[in-house]
C-alpha cells in the first residue's frame, strides 16, 4: 500500500512517471511550509485538508503543461539559486506601449537591451485593463488576457521565447490586493453569485467606519478613503487605492487558491518574475492600519513554496514600499522563504534626499540600517521608477517630517512637481537631477545611478534614464491623467534621443555612454554581486559617501557642488582622489 500523502498522490496524479522523482523532491523539501502556513491561514475551516488536496491536484495539472524549455530552466537555476545575485545583471523597467507600442515592438527592442546589458526586463501591466479609467494598467480585468492594444497572448509567448535566447528575464505585475472591478470575480459577485461575493470585503457601514479610524489613505486627495459604497451589492467594498479596484479577501481559500492558480498559468507562458503588487495590504485586522501584517508574510509563504515546487526557475518580487526596518519580513528566512527580491525604496529616497542637501547623511543612515541579505535573495535598486518619491518612508532616518517637507520643496519648486500633499514627487531622473541643463546635473544623473548600482542588489533602469528624457507634460491635456502627476515620468521612448546615443555632445550621448561605462564596470567586479557585505566607511566631509564592498571595492560618492580631496590613506590605500562637484569614483 502506498505511503504517500494524499496531497503528494494528487500533485503526481497529473504528471507523466519520468517527472515524479523531482516533483517528490520538491514536494518533500517545499511541503513542511506550504502545509504550515495554509493550515494557519485556513486549517479552522470546514474542509481545509480536501481543499489541499485539491489544490495540490491542479498544481500538478499546471507542472504538466509546463513546457520543456521551461522545465530546462527550472532546472538550471535549481542548480544555480543566485543566478540574479551576480554582477552582471542588470534590470530595465518600461511600460509596454511607451517602449514598443506592442509586445511585438518591444521585441524589436531587444537589441538595444542587449547593447545596454539589460538581462531583465520589467514591463509595467500589461494584462488586460478595466475599461477607461485603470491607474495605468493595475487594475487588472484578467489574468489570462493581454490588453488587446497589445496583442495576444500568442505575442507573449513569442516575446517571452526571444527574450530567453536573448539572455533577458521578464518580470510582470502580479497584483495581488485587488482587481478591477469589471473583472469576473467582481461581475460575478454584482450579479449575486455569492462564492465570488466572498472574493471581496463588503461591510455594512458601520463596520466600515470602524475599520477607517486606523486607515491610512494611499490616495488621499485623488482617491481619499479606503470604502466604496456599491449599491447593487448592498453594502460598502473596501477599495484600497482606486473606487474601481475592488481588495481581495485572502481570508478565503478560494482567493488564494485562485491567485497562485493564475501565477502559474502566466508562468507557464515564459514570464520569469513576478513583482506581487501591495504586498503590505493583503490582510486585513480590525484596529490596526491593516498593513504589513503576519498573515500577509504567511500568504507570501505559501505562494512561495507553491513556486519552489512547480515553477523553481520563477523569482517573486516584493513591492512593499516601507520603512527600511520594515523590508527584511519580506525576505522570510531560510526556513520559511518568502520573497527572492524586495525594492530598497528607502535607498531610492535617500539618494534623492543628499542631493537636495547636499550631505551624504540619510544614505549613511539607510546603509546602516539595511541588513545583510539573506542567502539566495536580493534587493532591488534603483533611481527611479513609474511611481513617485514618498519622502515620509524615511522618516525614521531624517528624524522629522520638516526636514523632509524641506527636501520635497527643493524638487517640488523647480525640477519635479508635488504629489499626495507634496510629501511625494514626481518627475524623471534627467529633470530631478538637471542632467538637460549643465554637466554637473549629468553628474548628478550618474551620481545616483552609481549608488544604485554599487550598492549590492539588482538595479533596474527607468525607461528612458539611459538618454536622460526629459518631463513630459502632456498628460495635462488628458483628463483621465490630468489627476495623477505621476504620468509626467511616463513618457514615450524618444526616438530623437535615442538616435543621439552616439553623440557624447547630446545629454542622450552623455547619459548613455556614462550609464554604459558604469554598467560595464559593475560587470566586471566580483565584489559587486548582490549578498558582498556593503559596509559604510567614516568620512571625513559630511557630503562625502564611502562605500566598501567585500575586501577589494571602494566607491567614494560626493553629494555636494564643492570639488573634494579624499586622503586615500584613510581606507588603507596609496595617494589621494580629487572628486569634482556630484562625482564618483571606484576603486
């Protein structure tokens, strides 16, 4: 008689026989926490070991459909778990249609990735949208659709299979705290169907009101409150970010069951990464702020135990934007692994901030608190993005909101604009930093850049950084973005820049030639690669960074408009360095 579990016996029911050795090996190392974490989410309700064993069963049904290609290299990065650590990779982030216009177009892009040594390429939503108003794509109506501006799902798949033989992973947004609400699960429940009802919070008013005392607001002028009032389904629905971005109810099995079900469909179709949107959110707990709670660490769990068993060659991306001391949860730990990357925002935010000031300070003190990565993880870096600048998320290091409200004004009132009150800033790398207007605004551009890439982690691009594109205000002829400053960074890829790429006379020449040179040196620096202790070295003027990674690599950084004199004998080296205003210098 067999002495296999039932959830073991139907994960191999739908395997062919010359696959059930590693998918037992998966199952026997991955299962202790998978089983742990939905018990502790779900094992009080009624039928929770035959919903495992279901959901086992359609785990098994996708690890049949994966296909060989895949499998392969699922296998390889099994051999190799920090394949991303090294120093040669490199990210690039940009929405589809301002990048390509289709996914067929962002194939033609490949070899301009490839010329930058791009090996990860992240493409802001692409999966079909709610119709109008869809905060950029994050309201997604479907999981198994590509927006049809687009093209199909058969585009993807035909993406995804060039980006592989080009050496390039791609990442997609998983949101996860909500969907839109014109999507299936949220028609269903308009309509009456009760087990999608259950796919949402909705409250009655009271209760409502109750939980909104502890609320935060994501949104507070765009979208202020964290309640929709839907009449058709009597009640309030809890909307985190947008009216028409329903949250899920992970308190349900069935929600989960049905998130991890459509990751791996995706994953099946050659996506590598995962950036799990709002991962701070998933759980809800009357009287708190219902952020960052330990269920949502629990879900993370799971998810990623489900992945280590079916799909091992797929990394998952925490998008929590937190305070440092709040990142490492979404790690996990070496028992219980959650997250193989996390975005070091706080970093992000800090680098901005010693520009404003002129002073290296808050990057010190972000560095200080950053905690060594755990084995097999990896932080994101980066300078921008398609999101703002929260400054509040460094309040911990600036010691109070003045400070920072002092450093949002410096961006606010000239080069970015203001967003949620003007304690966030919107703007691209090249405005921020006045790259377009003088040489030392282009050292203030790869200033930033080479923070981010000597830090220790994976740093990722923003579309167009790379030719130092300028703010585009036309979203303000728009009304569905007029309301969202965020789309000034969101701009077209430019094509008159980038046929300037060349030309060291152009800002786009300047920027890419220096971006490249600095690109290059990271590749060819062991002690780079992320998971190299990062240690913050004594400076002798308060504008002056000295980073130290492992035992061989130095980078000096000078935050100020005053050329500085390093003795070198202070980091136990030869001669001195003179660094001109906002310049670097690696050793």
């Amino acid at each position: 008689m067999s002495t296999m579990s039932h959830p073991l016996r139907r994960l191999l029911d739908g395997l062919p026989p010359a696959r059930h050795a590693d998918a037992q090996r998966r199952f026997a190392r991955h299962e202790a926490v998978l089983a742990d974490r939905l018990h502790r989410l779900y094992g009080h309700l009624p039928g929770h070991a035959a919903w495992f064993d279901n959901l086992m069963a359609g785990i098994g049904g996708l690890m049949a459909a994966r296909p060989a290609a895949l499998q392969a290299l699922d296998a390889a990065r099994e051999d190799e778990p920090r394949w991303f650590c090294a120093p040669t990779m490199l990210g690039y982030s940009a929405y589809v249609d301002q990048f390509g216009s289709d996914l067929r177009g962002v194939k033609e892009r490949i070899p301009h990735l490839r010329d930058l040594g791009v090996t990860y390429l992240h493409l802001l939503p692409f999966l079909r949208p709610r119709a109008g108003e869809s905060d950029g794509g994050f309201a997604v109506a479907s999981f198994d659709e590509v927006d049809p501006r687009f093209g199909t799902m058969a585009d993807l798949e035909d993406l995804t299979a060039a980006l592989r033989e080009a050496g390039i992973s791609l990442c997609s947004d998983l949101i996860l705290n909500h969907v839109a609400d014109d999507h299936p699960w949220a028609l269903g429940a308009l309509t009456g169907d009760t087990a999608m009802r259950a796919f949402f919070h909705v409250l009655d008013e009271d209760k409502a009101r109750a939980y909104e005392r502890t609320l935060g607001q994501v949104f507070p002028q765009a979208a202020p409150g964290n309640f929709t009032h839907v009449p058709a389904l009597g009640g309030w629905v809890w909307t985190t970010f947008y009216p028409f971005q329903w949250d899920l109810n992970y308190a349900n099995p069935a929600v989960f069951e049905a998130v991890a079900v459509a990751l791996l469909r995706l994953a099946n179709r050659g996506i590598d990464v995962f950036r799990l949107d709002s991962t701070a959110f998933l759980w809800k707990r009357l009287g708190t702020d219902c952020m960052n709670q330990p269920e949502a660490h629990l879900l993370l769990q799971a998810l990623r135990a489900i992945v280590d068993i079916a799909a091992p060659g797929v990394l998952l991306k925490a998008e929590a934007i937190v305070p440092t001391r709040e990142l490492p949860a979404y790690f996990g730990d070496t028992k219980a692994p959650e997250c193989h990357l996390a975005y070091h925002s706080t970093l992000m935010t800090a680098g901005w901030a010693a520009l404003a000031e002129e002073d290296a300070d808050l990057v010190r003190a972000v560095a200080a608190a950053t905690p060594p990565l755990p084995s097999g993880a990896s932080w994101l870096t980066y300078v921008r993005c398609h999101d703002d600048i929260g400054w509040k998320h460094l309040l911990a290091e600036a010691g109070s909101l003045d400070r920072l409200a002092e450093v949002a004004r410096t961006y606010n009132e000239g080069p970015g604009v203001g967003f949620q009150g003007g304690l966030a800033t919107n703007g691209t790398a090249a405005a921020l930093s006045g790259a377009d207007g003088s040489e030392e605004g282009m050292r203030r551009l790869l200033l930033v850049h080479g923070l981010a890439l000597c830090f220790g982690g994976l740093p990722v691009l923003y579309m167009g950084d790379e030719l130092a594109m300028a703010n585009d205000d036309s979203y303000l002829a728009d009304p569905a973005k007029a309301h969202d400053s965020r789309w000034i960074q969101r701009a077209p890829f430019d094509e008159a820049r980038y046929a300037e790429r060349g030309d060291i006379t152009t800002p786009a020449g300047r920027a890419y030639a220096g971006l490249r040179r600095l690109i290059r040196q990271r590749r060819e620096t062991p002690d780079l690669a992320a998971g190299t202790p990062c240690t913050v070295l004594p400076a002798g003027d308060p504008a002056l960074l000295a980073l130290a990674r492992g035992e061989h690599f130095l980078g000096l950084f000078n935050f100020s408009g005053r050329a500085l004199t390093v003795d070198l004998a202070a980091y136990g080296r030869a001669g001195t360095v003179t660094l001109a205003p906002w310049d670097q210098v690696w050793l």
